[in-house]
C-alpha cells in the first residue's frame, strides 16, 4: 500500500457548493469493485481497485433518483490501514475537512454505510481522485 501525506482541505464543490460530487463521474465496475454489493445500512463496503489506481480517503455515495444520481452522503474510508478511522458524513451538514492523501494499491479500502440510508440503488465514487470512478451498490433493508 502507497500513502503519500499532503495535507487538508474542506470538502466543498466550488460550482455547487455541496462537496465532491461529480456528475461526470465514469461508472467503472472493472476499475473499482464493491464487496458485497448488497449492504444493509449500517453495513460496511469493501472497495478493491483491480489496477492499483490511486485514490484519496474519500468516496460519495449517491442515489439513484430517476435517470441521474442524487448526492447524499460522504464517506471516509480506512484504505491507508490500520488506525484509519472510517465515517460518514451527510450532504447538507457542516462541511468537514478530509486529510488530502493518496492511497494506492489495490485496497480494500472499507467505507461505512450510514445507518440513516434509505434502502434503493446507489453508486460509490472516489470522492477526491482523477478520473472519479464510481461503482453500484444497492442498500436493502
């Protein structure tokens, strides 16, 4: 595993004002897997990265709503290994600051599900990273 420490910064999307979400963002299931894909809230995801690619701690998760994805929520993943705390952090609350490290390697990289999330369609995408690359997920009950 490769952590490269560069800093902090906010979490806040400067066009919307709302964090790292990124519409434009590729579903990539043969670059970012999740296991399991079926996770009850409250539930942990795994995420593997088949060619190694290079992230930060955060990823969005986001709802299907109709043909487009509904930002709701971000998550902090423990990918830089043991003492790493994972966390989850509502769209709509106060902005949180996320420490700007590269992880690289194939993980898993662990991300909570919030106990709060409605069961539906989702997708997880890396939340600092480029290209942003997501993967689905469903939430059950």
């Amino acid at each position: 595993m490769l952590v490269s420490v560069a800093g902090c910064s906010t979490i806040l999307d400067p066009v919307q004002g709302r964090g790292p979400a990124d519409p434009a963002a590729d579903m990539a299931p043969e670059l970012l897997v999740a296991d399991p894909v079926e996770v009850a809230p409250g539930g942990v995801v795994g995420l593997t990265f088949p060619g190694g690619t290079t992230r930060g701690v955060l990823f969005v998760l986001e709802r299907r709503v109709g043909s487009g994805w509904d930002y709701q929520y971000d998550l902090l993943s423990d990918g830089p290994g043991p003492g790493w705390e994972r966390a989850w952090h509502a769209v709509g609350d106060e902005p949180m600051a996320v420490e700007d490290i590269g992880v690289g390697g194939i993980g898993p990289d662990r991300v909570p599900i919030p106990d709060v999330a409605e069961p539906g369609a989702y997708r997880i995408c890396t939340g600092n990273s480029a290209p942003n690359i997501c993967t689905p997920i469903v939430i059950g009950s």
